[in-house]
C-alpha cells in the first residue's frame, strides 16, 4: 500500500511539475521543437532552412537565448551582418552568463566590422575588455579595428 501511494505521488508531481510547467505554453513548446530543427538544419549547413525555422521560433518565444543565438549564427554564416546586430543584441540582453556574453560581444564587434561600423565595433571590444582584460581575439581584432 505504501508503494502505491508513492508511485501515485510521484506521478501527481511529474503531472503538476513537470509535465504541466505553467511558464511553457504550447507556443513556446513548439518554438523548442522549431529550435531543434534548426540546429539540425545548421549542422547540415542548411542555412536558408535554419533561418526559416528560427525566424519562427523567435516569433513564438521571444526570450530563447538559444533560438536568438543560433539566428545571429546562421545569419552570419550567411554574410548577412546588418541583419544579424538584432538578434546579437537581443542575445546579449538575454544572457547570462559572462561567458556567452563575451562571444556575442566579438560576434557583434565583427558583425560591426564588416559593416563598415569600426566605432561600434570598437565599442563593444572595449566592453568585453573591460570584463576580461586579457581576452586574446578581443586584443587581436580591437588591434585590427
């Protein structure tokens, strides 16, 4: 009797808390699913597929660190840097972590670059050595910029 009542309340738990998440709506459910395939398709180098998926993901779920990232990504995989500085931007404001932050931090630098943005560019590489001061690229590409 008492395996019975655990097994039944650890499935009320896995309902309530895990299979149920109030923050996961179907939409944001999907936008997970859209990401996945995109990743997929970005291994594949099926960029225009990639960009496709993602575009949507990020219309469902607007706070994906992870479709925001992959999207400025492929987007620069496929030389497309202007397009690419909102989906860095809004990546960078969704981070947390410090690490993450510094290679969007260099992916925008670069993006800016190659825009013809030194300023910006420089902007942001001076961001990132103000956090971490001995950051190689950083110091190599600033040096270029």
């Amino acid at each position: 009797l008492l395996t019975a009542g655990i097994a039944i309340a650890a499935f009320i738990y896995t309902v309530i808390f895990v299979m149920l998440r109030p923050s996961e709506t179907k939409a944001i459910i999907y936008a997970r699913s859209l990401t996945r395939m995109a990743r997929e398709a970005f291994n594949k180098r099926d960029y225009n597929e990639a960009l496709r998926l993602l575009e949507a993901s990020v219309r469902l779920d607007d706070d994906s660190i992870a479709s925001w990232t992959l999207l400025e990504r492929t987007l620069v995989r496929c030389g497309k840097f202007s397009e690419s500085i909102e989906p860095l931007s809004r990546a960078l404001d969704l981070s947390q972590v410090k690490g993450n932050k510094h290679i969007l931090l260099l992916s925008r630098s670069i993006a800016h670059y190659f825009l013809g943005n030194p300023g910006q560019a420089h902007n942001d590489l001076n961001r990132l050595l103000t956090e971490s001061p001995t950051h190689l690229q950083a110091l190599r590409l600033r040096a270029m910029v």
